[in-house]
C-alpha cells in the first residue's frame, strides 16, 4: 500500500489546481481470437516469426468508429453518473473514419448519445497519440472556459487495412478494432477517480510515412489495377533504426514531464503497440516492465483507444492511487502525460 503524506508547495500544487478530473471510463470490444489463428486462415505467411501479443479484437460487420465509440460513451457517461446535457465538448481521436471528411464522428456521437446542440465537436487525427492529445487539448479548452464537462472518444477500425497474408506485416498482424471513452471535468461537483496534470510531446517529423496508407488522398487517390486501396504497410524510413527513435522520443517527452512537474511516476499506463516495443520503453523509461498495466494480450493494439481502454481497467480493478506515467506515439511523435490520484495529498517518494 502506497502511504500518503503532505508535500511542499511549488508545481506539483499549481498542477493539481489546473488538473483534469476523471469522472468514468468505457470501452467497447469486439471478440477476440489468436492472432495466429486469423494468420493460418489468411494464407500462407510464416507464423514462426510472428512474436505479438496472443490476441486481437476484429469488429464485428455493424461495427463502425461512431458505433464502437458511442457505446463506449454511453458507458462512460453511465460509469461518471454524468447527464449527456452537462456534456459541453466532444473529442473524437480515433483514425478511423465511418466515411471521408468532412463527416464527423464527433458530430455523429453528440447526435446519437442526445447530446445538446451547445457542445463542441472536434475530430482530431493524430495516430496513436490521440488520446493523450485529446486529454490535453480538454484540460486547456475547459480552463479556458472556467470548467464544466468533457468526453474524449477513441475508437478504431483497421485490422481490414493488414495484410494477414503476408509475412513481411506480422508487425501489423495484432493492430485490433474497439473503442473507449472517458468523461472529464474541471471545477465540477462530480467526484474523480483520477487526476490528469497534463501532458508533454515531442515530434520527430521526418518519421511522417513510416507507416502509410498509400492510397485514396489527393497524391493517389486511386490504387492502380492489382492493389489493394486500403492496404496499410510499414513502410520504414532508409537508414533509420526504429527502435533506436522511438527509445529517444519516449525518454525525451518523459524527461520534459518530470521536469515540468518534478514527480517521478514508479507505474505505466501505455500504448499496447507490442510486447517487445513494451520491453524497449520500460527500459528507457526505467520503470520496470511488471508495473506496466497490459491489455495488449487480450485485446491487440486498439491504436488511439489503448490508453483509455488500459486506464478502464486500472480504475475499474484497484483505482488510481499513485502516479502513473500515460505514454504514447505515433511514428513521428511521443507524448507522457501524468495520471495522479484524486485524494488530497500525493506520495511523497515521487517528489523529487
């Protein structure tokens, strides 16, 4: 048991003040199968190399991005004890789309969830770093606005977009369908569970492509005869070790939250990209890789939904009680945000 005790003022005080209150936290996922098993039926590709997480969620056929993410929502609504009228901004940061721009899946689930006509909808398409993006763009909207209640929505359906068939994208093989959502507040009378203090990034924007749908934007809007429209490839960067950027992204944009405020996370909240990559950030980031919360194995990597979907567990199984590092990334960018308990103090071993 972590022992509480009271600190000296200085960042962490302002931080707390400015915090983002979690209220609740939904998810919705497909059923899952052995990734594996979707492999062996796809064709001939060798499964030997394949070192991924166990399984993946493939959406089911009316499972769509508004879908999945409108019933995470309401889930999350239902688990904050929140009414959709407090509701005054919805962010989607998912990738996936029902259809093209300038359709809104934002729009879409303040329609379908009766949320009133006065709450901002925004999409935003930031890969894999869309929660956290979109967790730090409410906490700066609500300040703004002096409080009142938000929801962040991530959902994602792309498995469709991975050649299983193939050997040369087993990297791919586990990239799963779902949603989650959380409700957030500030200077409200809703109890949190948590408390978001905000988050730090950095890019690395010659990575941008690395991994790449290559079809159906305004360079190539058609695929050519034989190829597949919505394939999604790693592609890569010439003379670029991955693992070696992603190490300096990840150690770089949690350097700049513990010195912004100056709290040592000892627990992880993370993207679920794989198991190895899981292994790489644990130790750049020093934090050892049993206390890293995983849903990896049960569900593959969900993209932009997997923090929210790892944050519905920590809150729904033992609650937040320490620090907690949240990171993620795309290719081209890394972010850490600090996850605090909503009790009055914080540990005193994680000041620094």
């Amino acid at each position: 048991m972590t022992h509480f005790t009271e600190t000296r003022s200085g960042p962490i005080d302002q931080a707390k003040n400015q915090a983002l209150s979690i209220l609740g936290s939904g998810t919705y996922l497909p059923p899952a199968r052995p990734v594996r098993e979707v492999v062996a039926e796809a064709g001939s590709a060798d499964t030997s190399i394949y070192e991924g997480w166990n399984n993946v969620c493939h959406a089911l056929e009316d499972d769509h991005p508004s879908s999945m993410g409108g019933k995470a929502l309401q889930a999350a609504l239902v688990d904050a004890g929140v009414d959709p009228s407090e509701v005054k901004l919805v962010i989607f940061a998912g990738m996936s789309r029902d259809y093209l721009p300038s359709w809104s899946v934002s729009a879409e689930l303040i329609k379908n969830a009766g949320i009133s006509g006065t709450c901002n909808c925004v999409d935003l398409t930031v890969g894999c770093m869309g929660a956290l993006t979109a967790l730090d763009m409410a906490q700066g909207w609500l300040a703004l606005r002096g409080g009142g209640v938000a929801a962040v929505v991530t959902a994602e359906r792309w498995s469709y977009t991975v050649d299983h068939s193939a050997s040369e994208s087993y990297g791919l093989w586990a990239h799963a369908d779902g949603g989650a959502a959380t409700v957030v507040a500030m200077n409200t009378e809703h109890v949190a569970k948590g408390l978001f203090y905000g988050a730090e990034f950095v890019s690395q924007s010659d990575l941008n492509g690395a991994v790449l749908v290559e079809y159906g934007g305004t360079r190539k809007p058609t695929a050519p005869d034989g190829e597949t429209a919505f394939e999604r490839k790693f592609v890569g960067v010439e003379g670029v070790d991955m693992r070696e950027r992603y190490a300096q992204g990840y150690q770089a944009s949690y350097q700049a939250l513990k010195e912004r405020f100056n709290v040592v996370p000892e627990r992880a909240l993370c993207n679920q990209t794989s198991n190895l990559f899981m292994l790489l950030i644990a130790s750049v980031i020093e934090i050892p890789i049993d206390n890293f919360l995983i849903t990896g194995h049960d569900t593959g990597h969900v993209g932009s939904a997997d923090i929210l979907i790892v944050l519905d567990k920590l809150l729904k199984s033992t609650g937040c009680h320490e620090p907690y590092l949240m990171a993620g990334s795309t290719p081209y960018a890394f972010g850490s945000g600090l996850l605090m308990p909503a009790g009055k103090n914080v540990p005193n071993e994680s000041i620094r």
